[in-house]
C-alpha cells in the first residue's frame, strides 16, 4: 500500500512534509554529499538580504546543555549571487526552493521578494525573528502594526510564490500574532525561530559569544516550540510549519499532532546531515506501522483530555 | 563513499595523563584523507554534549584511522571512555588539508601541543629534506616525540622544546624557529612554512613570516557545529573577508589571516 505523504502549503504541494531550516542548510549544496535533495518536501536556502552581509565576529557558537546557542548575523552572499549561482544549482532537484528573506526596511524586504518571485522560486519566507542583528528581523516580528504592513505590503506584489512568514517566539502571545499575519496575508505561517539566549565562559568571565547574546536551537527548545505550533495552529486557518529541536522522526511527528503542515529540520542537521531523510522516510514508517493512509490524517490530531 | 560513516572503536590509548590516541574503524566505504583534513567524531548518543567535535587526523592505515585528543569539556570526557568495539558517528574527511609544496620548497613544520597530530599526518609523506620544530609545555606533553625523532631517518632534521626545559631546547616553537632564523636558516633553499597549534603560536608565528617575509600556511581551530560549511559558526577573518575554517580552511596562507 502507497501511503500519501504530500502536503500542501496553501498552494504549493510538497512531497512529503519535510524542509530545512533557513540557515542549517546552507544553499542545499553542501549537503548534496549526504542526502538525495529530491527526497526532500522543500529546501529552505540560508537568509538572503539585497546585499552581501558579512556577519558577526567570532566566537559565533557555543553549544549548551542539549542545544546550541548562535550570533551568525546574517552572514550571506547577497541576493544577486543567490540568484546568478546558486538557485540554478537548486534548480536541477526536484524539490521546492524556499529563500528566505529579510531586510531593514518593508522597501528592502518587497524589492527582494519581487526579485525572488520574477526568478520562480515556490516559496519565500520573510524573517522577521532573527534576533542576532539589530536592524530588521525581530523588529518587524515584535511589533503588530509594522508586522501587518510588512506581510501585506509583500503579499501584494508577490505573484506566483507562496508567502511564509516565520514567526518570533519572543512575542507576548502567539496566538494573536499567527491572526496578525494571517490577516495581513500570508499564506503559511512557519515557527519558531530561535529563542534569544547567553552563555558565560566562568573562568575568563567573557560571555561565550563575541555578539553576547545568541539564538538557542536543538532539542532544549522543543517544548517551547511544539507549545507555540499548537497555539498557532488552532488561531488560524493557514497552514503551519512546525521548528525547533527536531531531530528525529518522533519530533517530526509531534509537531504535526499539535497542528503543523510540514516541519522544517535546523540543528538537526548538523548532528546528523543525513537527519532531512532519515525523517522523511521515519514518518512513511510510522504511517505504515499505525494503519494512516494519508499523513492529512495526522495533522492536528492531537487528543487532548 | 560516504563521508558521514559509522566507525567501531578499535583502542583509546592514554598517552600521557591528559592526551589519548584513538583509533576508529569505518565499518564502511570512505573517502581517503589528505595531510590536514579533519574528521567530526560522535562523542555520546544523548543530546547533551550535541554535537560532534572536529578532530584532525594523526595517521591512516589500513586498519583505521588515528587521532589525538586532550581531555578539555564534557565532549572528550566522554571520549576517555570509548572502549574497544563501540560504535561511534563520524563525518569525514574534512576541511582542505595542506597544499603540498614545490620541489624546490624546503618544509619546515611547526607544530604545538597537539598541533602535532596534524602537523604529523604531513611530516610522514614529506618526500624530501624538511625541518619539524615540536613544542609542549612539558616533557610528558611532548607525546609524539619518538614518532617524530624517527622521521630524522628521512633526511627530516627534528629540534624539539619544551616550555619548561624538561626535554629538548627551553623555549616555544617561535623561540625555537627564532634561533633557526638566527642560525641556519639562510641556508635552507625556499623554506615554506606548515604550522599548527594553539592561536596565539600562530598568531606570533604570522608576525615572523611577515617581518621576514616568509610564505606558508598554518591550520586554524575554531569551534563549529557541523564541519562541512553550513552552519557559519566557525568563521575566520581573512584579507579576503569571512571563510569559513571548516570549509576553505583549517588550512590558510599564513598572511591571509586577519588576528
């Protein structure tokens, strides 16, 4: 028996319900030498901004109990780059290509999301949760009425792509920002980003990362994410795309109990690159193991008492 | 091929109180290293140490793959405890490696501490006259010594030092390379320099090759959480903006790095 793993994101259908998180992936090359990249739902490319940003000093890591905590800064080669030598690359997969984006200004973020949807991308999802840079990111995903505007504004000039905006988890109620943004238009909302964090080195009484502060990621922010997925998921009519901390398929599956059309794999990879579809083909098991014939069927069946 | 592989611990050797040699086995088909490359090894199945820490490899042969490690965090805690015919992860080969030099180079390697292990993975497929300066702080940290005393068969000319003068000259590396540069050095035809140890070696090191103007390149550490270009944690500065020491690196020209 074939069991159904596609999903759909509004109107993009991907195979099976599997991404990659922007920024554990790279532009999906350098993990061509581990896993099939036609075996995954979508690739979510590395944060792209109108120029080239070269990032934060170093230290940019350091891992914490059952996580890891990150100050990268937007370290990207710029749109025109993605577009002349990376996105052909992507393009001989049969796979869905996601760029992420953001910008410092609604200007920025539209002109590069009309570029990336003139190019034929099938999804663009506007960060606006990084907290590790001081202009854009999380200042458009913390305050509503510039959230709404930047959605909208976005949403409007876009045509063919779908809008994913990927949600903070630093904000007072997620609830009321997934109807924010779904009201403004977007066509999937996507969460969490990491959760803002600081490590101190005891001994040299430095913090651990020359940014100071970072963003947490890995299994230690699970919970908080499956928490947040559920809230979102059950406010709003959109589909939702569930992160943070998964690294197995039993993960996968727990965010797509609580409500998540499809799940997106960050730190994930890097434990194990080979974790996108060690996942993929985890859930086809599960499905076969528990008698579904439709992962539909899995969405948001949470039994709650 | 695979470059993410499972290995069976075949020993893990204390070599000194604090220094292992460890030696995994791939259980299956795997890219071949070059002097330099590294290797990202598992070192518990839980997730608390997460990830995987980068090792450079000492010596391949044919029945597996050698590393150093010193015991420093919660990640070669665990390592100590590998016993023989543990299954472990690893991700591998790695990183660029050392660009080998021309015929009318003559080598000369620095290594510090367990710089060693990379330094050494080089110094045993030198084909030709070279020098190897081997520092530690001590005597017993000095863990490759005889392996390295022994490739003076080799026409490789070896000056070890110790920062407490317990074994071989008193002094570092830089002071021992300072004392060629006073003595020697202008009798070795075109040398080129291989250097790997701890940062501010390296970085003192920099300072000699663009005073004298000397080429060569050193291997670089930096913390990283995948090994293999995607993560962005493990950047250096360089004249040529951000690389990353896991992907264009460990190994850069000695003057291409910003300190």
């Amino acid at each position: 028996m074939v069991r159904e793993l596609s999903v759909a994101l509004g109107k993009l259908k991907l195979k099976n319900p599997v991404m990659t998180a922007s920024g554990t992936f790279g532009y999906g090359e350098e993990y061509a030498q581990f896993v099939d990249l036609n075996a995954l739902g979508a690739v979510v490319v590395k944060g792209i901004s109108l120029k080239p940003m070269e990032g934060n000093p170093s230290p940019r890591i350091c891992e914490t109990s059952c996580g890891m905590l990150n100050a990268i800064g937007l370290q990207n080669i710029g749109v025109k780059k993605f577009l002349k030598e990376k996105l052909p690359y992507l393009r001989q997969f049969d796979t869905k290509i996601v760029v992420n984006v953001f910008g410092s200004t609604v200007q920025e973020y539209l002109r590069l999301s009309k570029m990336l949807d003139d190019a034929g991308v099938d999804g663009i999802e506007l960060n606006v949760s990084c907290p590790n840079v001081k202009k854009g990111g999380i200042a458009f995903g913390t305050d509503r009425k510039v959230l709404a505007r930047l959605v909208s504004t976005v949403k409007k000039a876009v045509k063919n792509a779908v809008v994913i905006t990927k949600l903070s988890p630093n904000v007072p109620s997620i609830p009321e920002f997934s109807r924010t943004v779904e009201e403004a238009g977007s066509d999937v909302i996507s969460l969490i980003n990491t959760l803002p964090g600081m490590a101190i080195d005891i001994e040299t009484r430095k913090p651990k990362l020359a940014n100071v502060t970072g963003g947490l990621s890995g299994p230690a922010i699970k919970p908080v994410a499956v928490r947040m997925v559920w809230e979102a998921a059950r406010s709003v009519a959109v589909p939702v795309i569930g992160i943070g901390g998964i690294v197995k398929t039993e993960d996968a599956i727990e965010f797509m109990l609580a409500g998540a059309s499809a799940i997106q794999v960050g730190t994930g990879n890097f434990i194990n690159p080979r974790a996108t579809v060690e996942i993929a083909q985890g859930i086809a098991t599960y499905l076969e193991k528990n008698g579904i014939n439709d992962i539909k069927d899995l969405i948001g069946k949470l039994h709650v008492f | 091929m695979n470059s993410y592989f499972r290995a069976k611990v075949l020993s893990n050797t204390p070599l000194n109180a604090n220094t292992f040699l460890l030696i995994l086995q791939p259980v299956e088909q795997v890219r071949e290293p070059v002097p330099g490359q590294f290797y990202m090894i598992e070192t518990g199945s839980s997730y608390d140490p997460l990830l995987k820490r980068p090792f450079s490899y000492l010596r391949r042969t044919p029945e597996g793959i050698q590393f150093l490690y010193s015991i420093r965090g919660k990640g070669t805690r665990l390592m100590r405890d590998f016993q023989p015919g543990k299954n472990v992860q690893a991700i591998g080969p790695l990183g660029n490696g050392y660009p080998k030099a021309g015929t009318r180079n003559t080598p000369v390697l620095i290594a510090g501490g367990t710089g060693v292990a990379s330094i050494f993975s080089l110094a045993a497929q030198l084909p030709s006259k070279a020098y190897i300066l081997y520092g530690a702080r001590c005597n017993e940290d000095l863990i490759l010594l005889n392996e390295v005393k022994e490739l003076e068969h080799r026409d490789i000319v070896c000056i070890d030092c110790t920062d407490d003068g317990s074994c071989g000259m008193k002094g570092t590396v830089i002071d021992a390379l300072n004392e060629l540069i006073a003595t020697d050095f202008s009798r070795i035809p075109s040398p080129l320099l291989y250097a790997c140890g701890p940062r501010p070696m390296l970085e003192s090191l920099s300072q000699i090759a663009r005073e004298k103007e000397l080429k060569g390149y050193v291997s670089l550490e930096e913390h990283m959480a995948c090994g293999f270009g995607a993560c962005l944690g493990c950047t250096v500065s360089t004249v040529k903006g951000n690389k990353r020491v896991c992907k264009e690196g460990p190994v850069f020209p000695i003057r291409e790095i910003v300190w």
